[in-house]
C-alpha cells in the first residue's frame, strides 16, 4: 500500500539485530524481521487491554514495546543462566533466546492477520522454518517460539514433554514473555520511567503496586 510502507530502521525491534553476536544467527533474524506481516509493526500488543500494561497497548507496542522488552529480559535470563558456559556457547544459547524472544509473537494476529490467534505460537515456529540457518539453532529459535505460550495452554501435556535442563531456552522465553506483559509488574505503575522526572519509588507507589499485583486480572 502506498504511503503504508514500514521504515524498519525507525523501529526498535528491527535494531536488537545488534544485540545477536553469532553471524547466521543474525541474518535469520534479520530476515524474519525484514518478511514479518505488516501489521506486526503497527499492531498494540493486547487486542483487549487486559493482560498488557498500558504503554504496550499503543499503536507498534506489539513490536516496539512489548517485544523490545521481552528480547531485553531474554538477553538478561540468557546471560544469568549460561553464565558458567564457555563464552562462544555462552553467545550462541543468548542468541538463540534473543532471537526467539523478538520472533515469538509475530504471527500474532493469525495467517492472515486478523484478531488473536491462540496458536501463534507454533504458527510462528512454523514459519520461522522457512529461513535458512543450521539446525541445532533453527531447531531451538523455533521450540521456544512453539511453545511461549505453554504456561497459559490448557494442555498442559505439552509442557510436561519439555526436559526442563535441556530446555532451557524454551523457559527463558516464557518468563521473558511474563516479564514483558505483566501490567503490574514490568515497573511500578504510575511512576515515570524516562523522561525528567524519574525519581525512587515511594511507599505510596509500592502499595499501589501491591494492589495491581493482588487484583485478580479476569
Ligand atoms: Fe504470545
Ligand atoms: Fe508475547
């Protein structure tokens, strides 16, 4: 559509490409970023405003709120749980994390996009396929994206199948994605976070966090 491109060089998401260390890795990325559906972009990140804080309910906060949070906490889980790896191993098991992270919702939307897909999950894992990259990475990039949604699925017999040590990963980007969407917890509500105006958080803020943390979200 005319006038509808979208320049991904602006987008927030599109410059994590930077945090990926591992050369192929990268190039997946990219191209999964560069093919993602249009609507990815624009899209907020909760189409009810229940379960998202509302600064990732704007227009782009899919992608550019919501997603960029969730690739940030990957890299900081990546970074804690691998810490005892040799460095390359190190780097390519945060990569594979960061990767997923910023791919994990982005057929969202569906095939063709439309209202929310409860199996985005593995539609995107699916797709994500269709990029080249050696397998044992491609392999791992596409399980955490499969199953991100695990902990919130009725069927619980698909999370038992994963081995919780060789599948590190797979947990990472589930609570990075709790991380990324919890409207109580992803910072104290109310209080600025950038900006002049960023002070400690009171005992006024921390009650009201305690509130949102207690309120049963329905
Ligand atoms: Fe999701
Ligand atoms: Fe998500």
């Amino acid at each position: 559509m005319e006038g509808d491109k979208i320049d991904l060089s602006q987008q927030g998401l599109y410059a994590t490409i930077d945090w990926v260390v591992n050369e192929e890795i990268k190039g997946f990325y990219q191209q999964a970023l560069e093919n993602a559906p249009p609507e990815f972009w624009k899209a907020p990140a909760s189409s009810s405003g229940k379960y998202h804080g509302p600064e990732n309910n704007i227009k782009g906060g899919l992608a550019n709120v919501h997603t960029v949070k969730a690739v940030m906490a990957a890299f900081e889980f990546a970074e804690h749980e691998y810490s005892q790896m040799p460095a390359g191993k190190k780097n390519l098991m945060r990569d594979v994390c960061v990767v997923a992270a910023g791919c994990h919702d982005i057929k969202k939307g569906g095939e063709p996009w439309d209202r929310y897909d409860p199996e985005h999950g593995p539609l995107a894992a699916g797709w994500l396929c269709n990029f080249p990259l050696e397998d044992a990475a491609k392999e791992m990039i596409a399980e955490a994206v499969y199953y991100h949604m695990n902990r919130l699925h009725p069927d619980w017999e698909r999370k038992k199948a994963l081995h919780p040590k060789r599948h590190r990963h797979v947990l990472i980007v589930q609570y990075a994605d709790i991380a990324a969407s919890r409207k109580a917890a992803s910072y104290l509500p109310g209080v600025p976070v950038s900006g002049g105006k960023i002070r400690a958080y009171s005992a006024a803020d921390v009650r009201r966090a305690r509130g949102m943390l207690w309120e049963r979200e329905s």
